[in-house]
C-alpha cells in the first residue's frame, strides 16, 4: 500500500518535481484559502513566454491537505485539467467594470496530480474582497459597480451552463459524470447536513423537522437520473471567485477568475445560482453590507432571472445554505446573529416549500421572482 508524503514534504517534491522543466520556481509561496489540495504560488526562474513571472501550483494527494484523515479521490485532480482544458474554449464575458474568464491550466501530471495554472497577481476570493471594500450601510454611490461586476459574473454562469449541454463538450459531460463522489460529498453537505441541524438549533428548527425531510427526498429525487442532470460547477460560491485586491473603477477593467473546478459534476443549475446568491445575501444580513445584496441582484440579473419553479427551487437552496453554512461556518457574526440567520432560512425553505410567492415579495431576495 503506498504511503501518502508527509505535508512538510510536499513543497520540496513540487520543486523537484518542476526542477529542469520550463516552470522550474526559486521559491514557493503556500497559498491559503482552499482545504482540498496544496497550493503554492511559484516564482518562477525565468519568465514564460507570456512575460508571466509567477504560476499557481494546485497539488492533490488521496486526502483533504486541512485534514489528512478525510480521504478523498485524486481523481479530482484530473477532472479538473480536464475541465480547464476545455473552458479554454469558453469566451469570457466582460463589461467596463470586468472580465470574468477561467484560469489557463499550463500542464497537468497525472503521475503525481500537480496541475500548473495561471496566476492572477495580487488576487484575494470575493468573499474576502466584499467586506475589506465596502462598509456596512454602503454609500449608494458604489451601488453601479456592484450591480455591474454581479451582472458579468452571472452572465458568464449563464454562458458556461449552455455552452456545456452542447453536444461539442460531450467529454466535459463525461467528467462530469466521472466526480459521483464529490457530486454526492456536495449534496450532503446541504440536505444531509440540513436534517442535523435541527438538533444543533433545535428551539428554531424542530418544528421543521417534517418539512426538511420532504425537502430532503425532494433534493434526492434530483440527483437519481443523470439523464436529466446538466454539467455544473458545483462549488460556485464568493470563495471560488478570485480579483485584484483594489477598488474597482469604470476606467479600469478588472479581471476576474472562476476557480476551483474539482467539484464538476452533474447537477441542477439552479444549486450553483443559488449558492453563489446564498453567500452574497450573507454580506448583506450579516454585516449590513449592502454591497452584498447589489452584487446579488446584479448577478441574477446577469444569469438572465429564473422562471418560477426555478426561483422556488432557488429560494429553498438558499434557505439551506443560510441554515448549514450561516450556522456551521464560523466567523460570520455572533451567536445571536447565528440564530437569527437560521431562523430567515428555516423561513425561505418554507415558504420556498409552500410556494408562496408573497412572502417573498417582502424579502430581501424578491428579486428571485423579477
């Protein structure tokens, strides 16, 4: 049985590994923000061809590099390449506010799952970019360029999601129909997790207990004919977008990369719409950053909006990340905060559940049925 390298020893053999190649780096930066893999930002020792001076080295072993002992398939890593590989021929989408594309994957080993990525210099995740550039009670005066960067970010959701039911990505589909495993560790991080939640807050979430589970199997249903699932992102939340860390400005445009692409699989489209939808509303009723809201409404506008069933499927989704992610992720508010995110979410999958259109009128998501 082979044994797995120590974390400490990684860098050492990623530079080994790029020494005498075109990528060869004199010195390694370890990148945080993911929990799967290694991830290094590389100087390299001469500059690429592209006049490119640093790289994104993403290595992957059979385990979460956070937590050894949670096993996961290095198949992951191979999913991804490919599905870089092929997003290469996805036009981006840009306003004058952003350009909103995928990372170029430069080379991928299969041998030892070291993928070799374009580096976005000086880049932070949205959901760090969110509160260090806009306060609580944002000045409306900021209000046009979150509408505008939400807008290009859901458009080009929308063009990725159609671009990929074409029957010229049929290998993505393929891919995509390969990451089973991470399709399903996704999905019970939200339905699975949704009903153990209900004894984690058991005075807000108790007398929900019947309705999650109809919701629950309901979530279920949806994944148990690939015939009628699409190729989706599957992790397309703020973490998993990247921008420089600098105001944005209508003179300038501002690059952004979609990341992260291990958890491509199939899906429902509306579980990606909705999560990224989900962790933009937090901004907003967390911390009171209005920048938070703007950049969703912004976004959906972008996708082109939801039809009905869709928006109802958005809301109970969104219900459940408020529920599993506002009250498991630490760092968000206080406990009282807490409680009362979970409570607005047992309340959208509810009322997402029963289809009642009116409450959400009131809501700070009616724009779900714009």
């Amino acid at each position: 049985m082979p044994v797995s390298p120590a974390s400490d020893d990684i860098p050492s053999q990623v530079e080994d590994e790029l020494r005498g190649t075109s990528f060869e780096c004199d010195e390694l930066s370890v990148l945080t923000g993911g929990n799967a893999n290694f991830v290094f930002r590389g100087h390299l020792a001469k500059a690429l061809p592209n006049g490119a001076h640093h790289v994104l080295i993403k290595h992957g072993e059979g385990y979460v590099s956070s937590n050894p002992s949670f096993k996961l398939p290095t198949s992951r890593c191979v999913i991804e390449s490919e599905s870089l590989k092929a997003l290469g021929n996805l036009s981006p989408t840009q306003n004058k506010w952003c350009r909103v594309r995928t990372p170029e994957l430069y080379q991928f080993n299969a041998t030892t799952n070291t993928q070799i990525q374009e580096y976005l210099p000086g880049a932070i995740d949205l959901k760090t970019y969110v509160p260090r550039h806009y306060a609580p009670n944002t000045s409306p005066s900021k209000k046009a360029e979150c509408l505008g960067t939400g807008k290009s970010l859901g458009q080009w959701l929308k063009n990725f999601h159609d671009w990929a039911v074409k029957p010229e990505q049929a290998n993505l589909r393929d891919s995509a129909t390969a990451n089973a495993a991470l399709q399903k560790l996704k999905h019970a991080t939200y339905y699975v997790y949704l009903m153990q939640f209900v004894d984690k807050f058991p005075a807000i979430l108790s007398d929900s207990r019947s309705i999650f589970k109809e919701v629950k199997a309901m979530a279920d249903a949806e994944l148990s004919d690939d015939a009628t699932l699409q190729t989706v992102h599957g992790d397309f939340w703020t973490g998993n977008v990247l921008l420089p860390d600098r105001a944005l400005s209508d003179s300038v445009i501002t690059p952004m990369f979609v990341v992260d692409w291990e958890v491509v699989s199939l899906g429902v489209r509306v579980r990606d719409v909705a999560q990224m939808m989900a962790e933009l509303y937090m901004h907003k009723i967390f911390k009171r950053i209005d920048a938070g809201a703007w950049l969703m409404k912004g976004f959906l506008a972008g996708y082109g909006g939801l039809d009905t069933n869709e928006a109802f499927r958005a809301a109970i989704h969104i219900g459940c990340h408020l529920v599993v992610i506002g009250g498991g992720v630490q760092g968000w508010g206080s406990p009282e905060d807490v409680e009362r995110v979970v409570a607005l979410g047992r309340d959208m999958i509810t009322k997402g559940w029963q289809r009642d259109r009116e409450w959400f009128t009131g809501s700070g998501v009616s724009c779900l049925f714009c």
